[in-house]
C-alpha cells in the first residue's frame, strides 16, 4: 500500500472514531434589539483585535506554503486568502474550548490558502493550447524519428523558427507546464520533455497531505508510546493485530482495545483543534 494509502486509511479511520464532543449551550435568552446591536458591535471589536494580532502568523504560513509552489504564484495572493482564513476563525473561535486561538487559527488559515490555490488557473488558455500542440509534436516525431527530438526538429514541426520556439519553451516553463532542466544538442542525452503530472502531484494536493499528515502527527503526540506503536505497525508497516501482538507480547484482543482507543483519542484531538474532517485539507 502506497504511503499516501496509509496516511488515507489513518485518517478516514480517526475520522469515524468516536469522540467526546462538546454538548451544545443552553438556550439563550432573547435580547432586546440595543442590547444584540452593542453585543454585535463588541464582537466585531474583538474580532478585529484579533485579527490584527495574528497578521504576523498568516505571513508564516503564506510563505511556507509559497516556497513549495511555482514561482509565478504570487505571495501576496496567498496571504490575502490566508487574511480571510484568519477572520474566519477569529468569527468562529470558541475559547470555551479550551484550545488556544493561534492552533486554532493556523488550520483556518492553511484551509482558505489552499482553497485558492485550487481556484487559480494554473496557466492561461493559450498555453495550455500550446502545450497541447508541444506534446502532439514531441510524440509524432518521437514516433518517426526512434529518439528525442531536437529543438530545431520540434519548432519546425510547430511551424515557427527556433528563436520563437524557445519563447514559447520559457512561458511554458513559467508556469510549471514543462520541465526547467537543461537539454543539450546531443539527441542521445536529450531527455524526454517532463509534463504535468497527475492531480495528486499538484501543488495543493502536496500541501493538502503535508498538512493532513502534520495534523495526525500533532493528534498523535497525545498518545501513550504503545498506541503510537500500534498505530505504526499496522498503518504503516501493515501488519495484521495477531502479527502486532505477537511484536508487542500481546494478544490480538488487546491490539483492537489499543487501536479503538488510540483512534479515539486521536479524533478528540483534532476536534479540539478545530478539525472535524478530513474532507478540510
């Protein structure tokens, strides 16, 4: 099973753990219209006071969520989506929960930073019909010629001469639709074109399971050393609750309490820190 199967598999199975969730609040009693205006007015106060607090931490997780992506991604795209994450969760933070509002926000705020990022186009029309074209070139003569094209070989195919072929290599390169490495004139050393890859690859599904697999490592640092080892032995070296009990001295009845229990503390956890699904990421 691939790495990402496992953290999937972990992080549907604490998903459907039971948990102890906080019960809801007591009615509340109905407000004149004065008195919601003033409370309305304060909170909105308080939210704003927050906000302007925790700017400094939107502009961390801005920048290290830029640093994995195309360089034509501008930053200061993702800490305005990032800025909304963070009214979002000053809107939204209950300090009754006992969970400190900077975990709590670094959630809300990676969330809406990736949301955008799977909102923006990656490249505009006209590339991508160019790099439909690119690709169309390359597996024809690939085909007729038994090797790797050369650049001269590819621009007359596409019908413009090599100067403006090379332009075109450059914007396709910008915008992370071919590969930057160098490529010789030697048709032998000349490796094939590198093009986009499947959507597991692309950058806000990188940073999704970067920050799936952050949350479970946080969620398990609650846990007592052999949950941690259960939980290792059988999501990510596989083995079956006879084979884990037999590494631990265990019978197999007592690895599925072990397991049932580590899930559940792990789903409490993330609740706490304000994630509820895997689904956010």
């Amino acid at each position: 099973m691939p790495v990402t199967d496992n953290l999937l598999s972990l992080a549907a199975a604490v998903e459907t753990a039971p948990s102890k969730r906080v019960k809801p609040d007591s009615p509340v009693p109905t407000l004149d219209q004065a008195t919601a205006s003033r409370i309305t007015a304060d909170r909105q106060a308080q939210r704003d006071k927050i906000v302007l607090e925790n700017l400094p931490l939107v502009k961390a997780i801005a920048v290290s969520v830029h640093d994995n992506l195309p360089a034509h991604v501008d930053l200061d795209d993702i800490v305005h989506a990032g800025i909304l994450g963070l009214f979002d969760a000053a809107t939204k933070y209950d300090p009754d929960k006992m969970v400190s509002f900077s975990t709590y926000a670094r959630h809300r705020i990676r969330g809406a930073i990736l949301d955008n990022l799977r909102q923006l186009d990656w490249a505009s029309r006209d590339l991508r019909r160019r790099h439909k074209q690119l690709e169309a070139a390359t597996r024809d003569l690939s085909g007729e010629l038994h090797r790797a094209p050369l650049e001269a070989e590819l621009a007359d195919k596409m019908g413009v001469d090599v100067e403006r072929w090379r332009e075109m290599m450059v914007d396709l390169r910008n915008v992370g639709l071919v590969s930057t490495s160098p490529r010789s004139g030697d048709p032998e050393n000349i490796p094939d074109l590198d093009f986009p890859a499947g959507a597991e690859h692309q950058p806000d599904s990188i940073c999704s399971r970067q920050q799936l697999r952050s949350a479970l490592g946080n969620a398990m640092k609650f846990l007592p050393e052999r949950y941690k080892a259960v939980l290792a032995l059988y999501y990510t070296n596989e083995l079956t609750m006879r084979e884990i009990g037999a590494e631990l001295g265990i019978n197999e009845s007592r690895v599925s309490q072990i397991h049932k229990k580590a899930l559940a503390k792990m789903a409490t956890a993330l609740l706490e820190a304000g994630i509820s699904s895997s689904s956010e990421f």
